[in-house]
C-alpha cells in the first residue's frame, strides 16, 4: 500500500486499508456488506480529519478550494448536473 499524502498520517491510512480490504473481500464482494454499512468508516474518518489538517497546514486545502470553484462548471457539465 502507499504512504499518505501527510508523514503523520501513515498509521491511519495503513489501518484503514488493511480494514477496508478485509472488509472489501470477505464481506462486500459476498455480498454480505454494503458500502452504507462499512465498519471501517470510523478509521477512514480519523484517516480523512488527519489528512486534512495536514492539507490546511501546508495551505493546499485553500488551493483545492480554489481549483474547484474554478472547475464548478466544467464537473457540472461533464456530470450532467445543474450548476
């Protein structure tokens, strides 16, 4: 698996891999599980706070921001959806 985006979040990220695998292979595609139902939301959640902090530190998150805001009409063309 790869590392994350963010150094201090590369425990988080291999947890929630290695659970969302697991889950993915015995349980999802079985179909005993379903993506609403995932037991692994909790780690991706802590996963998802760490990274984007490390985001918000470094000033990417505003970059971000600023990129979709400039693609707003562009995804809602290519997505079909209203602006």
């Amino acid at each position: 698996m790869s590392q994350s985006l963010a150094k201090q979040c590369n425990e988080l990220k291999e947890r929630y891999d290695t659970c969302f695998l697991k889950w993915y292979s015995e349980k999802y595609l079985r179909g005993i599980g379903t993506a609403d139902n995932n037991e692994c939301s909790t780690l991706f959640k802590e996963y998802s706070s760490c990274l984007q902090e490390a985001l918000k530190e470094r000033g990417i998150d505003r970059l971000l921001e600023d990129a979709r805001e400039d693609n707003k009409e562009n995804d809602a063309a290519f997505l079909g959806r209203k602006k």
